[in-house]
C-alpha cells in the first residue's frame, strides 16, 4: 500500500502526557516536522523552563537543555552565541515568559538574539494549578480569580506580540492560533519562517500560538478550542506584526 502519512522522526515515539485536547502536542509536532523538513534534527537545541513546557524534552528528538523558570531565553542566548551555526529555540508558556520571565524575553529581543521563541499562551498556569496568568482573558475564571478575572484587581491581560513588535532587533514576530486543520498549517508555515530568518542572521524571531488547556479551563476539549478561536482570538488577533524584507 502506498504511505500516505508518517510520523515526524523529530518526535519520540513515547506517549504523552498531556491532558487530551491540549494543544501542546500539535506545537511540538509542527516544531519538529519544519526541522526535519529542513534537514535539521542533528544540528539545533532547544531550551524549556519550567511549566507545562519542561515535557517538552520527553517529545522533542532533538539536543534539549532545561533552564530555572522564566530563565530559557538567558541560557538560549548563551547557545547560540556559543554554537552559532546551530538552530536554538526556546519552548515557553504564558505564566513562564510574560510574567517571572518578562525582563528576559524583552532583553534578549532588544539584543536582536539570534535565537527564535515559540509562545504557547493558553491564558492559564496549567502545570502548578490554574492559576490566573498575565495573559488571562477579563471575566474568565481561574483559581486564583475564582469570580473572574477583573481590570481593578489584575489590569489588562499581556499582548505580547504587540509589546516585542515595538522592539526594532525583534525583526519577525507573528502570532498563529491551532485550534483546526487549517490554522494548524498557518502556524505551520510561521515556524518555517522563524527558523529561516534565524538562519539569516537578522535578529530576534518569535511565534505566539495561541493554545487550549482543557483541564484547568473547565471545558471538553472541542469546547476549548472553540474557545481559542472565539475568545482568545478576539482578544489576541492572528495576524502577523513584523517580517523583515525579503521573506
């Protein structure tokens, strides 16, 4: 029979575990299905902190480095300074990047690091709780915001494509959504674009997915991405912010 569909060799072939409909999975597997389309599994290293994210290393077939939270674009900063014909990414959620490691990613992209950041903003802490996150959407609830998170008692939730697209040396910032087939393919193509403005050179390259989390949202999972594509989205708008001429 013919083969129509195989498994990305950048994956392990393990189970997850994550919670079913979790949007994390397809992340890692659109990551690592561009690195192998470019023929570079052998040559990139990826950094996670702590969170959901830090499952990543389990997955991910590629050289893999944890870092403290908040702390992954610092030491992938470092890599790729070190090893700059390798491909470096860091892997991080909301909780880790837009609140305990705000000062590291605005620096790193005001440096113009060579390194690319993929986002996954599911609006929530999903591993220590479901707490209330910088990127919590007003009215939803968590439980840290048991009646809703409110603009007196938290503020505005982060934009944080919007925040780094304001930095000169961020020269691609662009941000995707995975709640269907067809999104999934749009994100798809943003990380075949990071990855190849990072081979060149130009600076600072992120990726915000916005992402379901099921268990601490509350929702089955379809309910959850119809969620990120109602709720989410009309908060966060997909789009793309910055792209460097040529690509």
């Amino acid at each position: 029979m013919k083969t129509v569909f195989e498994p990305t060799k950048g994956m392990i072939p393990v189970d997850t575990s994550y919670c079913p409909g979790c949007t994390h999975g397809i992340a890692h597997r659109i990551i690592m299905e561009v690195l192998e389309e470019r023929g570079s599994l052998g040559n990139t290293i990826g950094v996670v902190p702590i969170g959901c994210a830090i499952n990543a290393h389990h997955f991910m077939n590629v050289d893999m480095c944890e870092s403290t939270h908040g702390r992954a674009p610092a030491i992938a900063a470092g890599i790729r300074r070190v090893h700059p014909d390798q491909v470096v990414f860091t892997y991080q959620g909301d909780g880790d990047l837009a609140s305990i490691g705000t000062a590291e990613i605005i620096h790193a992209a005001h440096r113009g690091e060579k390194f690319t950041t993929f986002f996954i903003n599911n609006a929530i802490y999903g591993m220590t709780g479901g707490q209330m996150a910088p990127t919590t959407l007003i009215g939803q609830k968590t439980t840290t915001s048991v009646n809703g998170r409110t603009v007196e008692q938290a503020g505005l939730p982060l934009r944080m494509c919007e925040i780094l697209s304001q930095i000169d040396c961020a020269v691609y910032v662009e941000r995707v959504m995975l709640n269907n087939p067809a999104n999934v393919r749009k994100a798809k193509a943003a990380v075949r674009k990071a990855l190849d403005i990072q081979d060149a050179r130009l600076g600072f390259t992120f990726v915000e997915f916005l992402s379901s989390c099921p268990t601490n949202w509350g929702l089955a999972p379809k309910d959850a991405l119809k969620f990120v594509g109602e709720n989410m989205a009309e908060y966060y708008p997909v789009r793309n912010f910055k792209t460097p001429e040529g690509f």
